[in-house]
C-alpha cells in the first residue's frame, strides 16, 4: 500500500518509511571528504569559521558529520515569528 493515497496519508506506513535507514542523499553530489571550502559553502558560512568549528570540534570535514550538524542545528538561527501580543514575546 502507498503510504499517500489520493486524500489520505497511511501513519504507520509513514512512520515506518521514516524510522527505516533509507538510501536517499542528502547532499548529492558531495564527495565524502570536504574542504574547507566546501562545507563553508554548504553551511553558508565563512571558511574562517569552518576552521574554527574543526579546531573546536564541532564537526570534521567530512559528509556525515556536516549532515549531522545540520540535522543537530537547522533551527537555530530561525525566528519564533511571535506576535506581539504573544505570552512568548519579549517585551
């Protein structure tokens, strides 16, 4: 069975699919060992601090550890958008 049909969505096929260790690439075309250069513009920062993210060890210059970091942080540097007559909402 699809896990999607015409207006339905199949949860537990769903959750299975997720939780399986899919063969899908992430950053395709991204040899496994990076530069300096490389993972900078894959996180869209400088080079300068991807040296200073290796010498803090926060990642290695290699594909699985640049996925990882993403997935650790891809929210970070993304607004709440609150509103602001939200409770959540600094004054």
């Amino acid at each position: 069975m699809p896990i999607i049909t015409e207006n339905n969505i199949d949860e537990e096929e769903a959750k299975e699919w997720l939780s399986a260790k899919n063969t899908i690439d992430l950053l395709p075309g991204v040899p496994e060992n990076l530069t300096v250069k490389d993972a900078a513009e894959i996180l869209a920062v400088s080079e300068l601090t991807i040296i200073r993210m290796v010498e803090d060890k926060q990642i290695q210059l290699n594909k699985q550890s640049i996925l990882d970091y993403i997935n650790q942080n891809y929210l970070v540097n993304r607004p709440l958008n609150l509103t602001q007559n939200s409770p959540d909402c600094p004054k």
